[in-house]
C-alpha cells in the first residue's frame, strides 16, 4: 500500500481540521507523515493549534489511518486520480487559494492545468433562454478555436445544461461534486456524468467515499469551482444563490468574473444585473465579448524573426511565463519569477514599450509574441 498516500488522504479525514491548519501542520512538523508520529506536546506548540486541536489529532490519528487505507482500496479499484497540495500536478490556479484542498480525488482524463478554464454557474431554475445562452458560449468558444475546459457542480439548471453543451460542441467538461465518487447526486445525472468521464473529462471532488448529502458540503465545493478557473460566468441566478456565492469567492480570488444580463422584470436575471450594477462582474452578451476580455483572440505567439530584442535575465523569465500560462495576472508573474509586485510591474511595462506583451483587464497580461535572443 502506498503509505505516503495513506497520510495524505488521512490528514484531510481529521474532523474540525481544515485545509488552512493542516497546511500549517506539515509546515512546521516538515511532514506529513511526522503528524502521525510527533508527541501531542510537540502539536500543541505549533501556533494557532492550541490543546483541543491537538487532541482531537491524537485521539483520531489511528481512526483516520484506517480510514484512509479504506479509501486507497477504493482508489485502487476504481481508478481515482489524487492531488495533494505539495505535489507538482496538484491544479496550480487553485494553489493560489488560501483555502484550498489538501488532496483531491478525480475520475476521468482531464488536464487540470491546461491554459484556459472556466467555470459556468447558475440557479437551479434555468429557463428555455438560460440554457440558450449556455449552449451559445459554448459553442462560441469552439467555433473561435477555444478549446476551454469547462467547469461546473452537476446540479440541476445551468449546472448541467453547462455539462451537456459543452458535450456536445466537443469541449471537455468537469463537474465537481459535492461528496464522494461513490455515489451521484443528483441521480439524474449519472448518464451525463458517465459521458463527461469518457469524453476527456472528469468528475472532482476533495471529499472522500461513504459521506452523507449534507447541503453545506455543495456549498463548500463551490470554492474549487470559482478557483479551478481563469473566471467564472454566470448565466441566471436570483438575488440570492449558490452562483453569487461562487462569483464572490472567485472575486475573492482575484479571478474575473462575467455575468449574461435579464430583464429586470426576470427573478432569475437579477442576480445576474446586481453583480454587474455593483461591478462585481463584467458585462458579456457571447462568447466573442469573453474571449476579448480574457484575451483569448489567438491560440499562438507568433515568433518575430525581423527584429532581435535585447532583453534582461528578468525580461525573459517573465516572457517564458506568460508563454507557458499564456495569460496571468501580475500577482501570480511575481510568485512564479519570485520578484516583489513592483518589480514585476516595472518589468511588464518595459515589455509592453517594447510591444511584446498586451495589458488586459483585471490586472492581467498576455504574450503578443515570442521574441528573439
């Protein structure tokens, strides 16, 4: 049995543990592992953990172990992928959420860092018009050579009808759930989500097999949703609604987010109008107004061979970034090029004085072309 897997998924069985404090678990014990071999005394000194949280980790280390050696069986049997926060191919924009999951378990074949995710949200009581507008973004950004991984919850409404149009336009698809890969709630859904799995998609939850539907847990989930992706779009959703929340922990994010405008006389356009009065998202009418915002017009860097740039160390770490995300924001340039904000910002502008790189909305930017050195 694989047992450093054992510790991982046993690390995020600790009840009233979350992500946050588990991180700084293994920060300070240089393990994860150790947490199940240290004195509870060497626990409670960790800052933040105080004696509750460390007995709660002792009384439970045994229980959480063979729980968690259940799970690998279930893994093993059925083909589960797994993420863990500290490995390479763990989805690299949700690393940047405080909040994050420690492990996640996938089933599918789906690229979770590919250049360009999305995720579409929307109330449960879609409407003729609602489920219109979700097939003609998706069959927009096919048709403009957008090649989007498409990122919803599988609930009923917009959820779905997100799932089964980028299906049929042939863009990959992910649903994350709400529990484990166990089950399928709703039920409903079982066929399409057995189609997003052979179609180059997946199923994605960070919650183990064997949990009760509980509600809150759909909620919870809605965080790997808005940060699995480059934004989030809603189509329909009341005043209030698992979509607004999702479009505020992607605002939290730092990510963009976009919503389809209603009439005012529509219950479920005015969730949708009051993020836009309120400019928490962007106002989109297609999927030609979120390609330009995202700046997605082109699917390549061209290489300009006339003209050879002298470029700094520092320019051209920068330029190998942006080519390998395609767009960024300048917070996340900083953290992979490990430079102060300034700093990165300074750099940018001389690049885009030079022409190489394009400013974009929200903070962003993008690679014009690959220059020569």
């Amino acid at each position: 049995m694989n047992t450093s897997l054992k510790h991982q998924i046993a690390l995020s069985l600790f009840p009233r543990i979350g992500s946050v404090s588990s991180r700084k678990l293994v920060a300070y014990l240089g393990s994860v592992k150790a947490l199940f071999e240290v004195s509870g005394r060497e626990i409670s000194q960790i800052p933040g953990i105080g004696k509750h949280l460390m007995r709660t980790i002792v009384e439970q280390r045994n229980e959480v172990l063979e729980r968690a050696e259940q799970e690998i069986q279930f893994i093993e049997k059925h083909q589960v992928k797994t993420f863990f926060y500290l490995d390479p191919h763990y989805p690299r924009r949700l690393a940047q959420c405080d909040d994050a999951p420690v492990i996640l378990f996938m089933k599918g074949d789906v690229d979770l860092n590919q250049p360009r995710i999305i995720s579409v949200v929307g109330t449960r009581n879609a409407s003729e018009n609602g489920r219109q507008m979700t097939f003609e973004l998706m069959k927009g950004l096919k048709e403009n050579g957008v090649n989007a991984l498409v990122v919803s919850g599988l609930a009923y409404g917009i959820d779905v009808a997100a799932h089964k149009a980028a299906l049929k336009v042939g863009l990959p698809t992910l649903g994350v759930i709400g529990h484990g890969l166990d089950k399928m709630y709703p039920a409903d859904h079982a066929s399409v989500a057995r189609e997003m799995i052979t179609q180059h998609g997946g199923l994605l939850t960070d919650f183990p097999t064997r949990m009760k539907i509980d509600p809150g847990n759909f909620i919870r989930r809605n965080r790997i949703v808005a940060g699995l992706a480059d934004c989030t779009i809603v189509v329909e959703s009341a005043i209030k609604g698992g979509a607004l929340v999702t479009a505020d922990i992607a605002n939290s994010y730092n990510r963009d987010v976009f919503a389809f405008p209603g009439r005012t006389s529509d219950q479920y356009s005015k969730g949708c109008n009051q993020l836009i009065k309120n400019n928490k998202a962007a106002l989109i009418e297609d999927a030609l107004d979120l390609i330009r915002y995202m700046g997605w017009e082109s699917g390549s860097f061209p290489i300009q061979a006339p003209l050879l740039l002298e470029l700094s160390d520092t320019e051209k770490t920068i330029i190998s970034i942006l080519k390998a995300s395609e767009v960024t924001t300048t917070d996340s340039i900083a953290r992979e090029a490990k430079l102060s904000v300034q700093m990165t910002n300074t750099v940018l502008l001389d690049l885009e004085f030079k022409g190489v790189v394009k400013s974009l909305p929200g903070n962003r930017f993008k690679l014009l072309f690959i220059p020569q050195w």
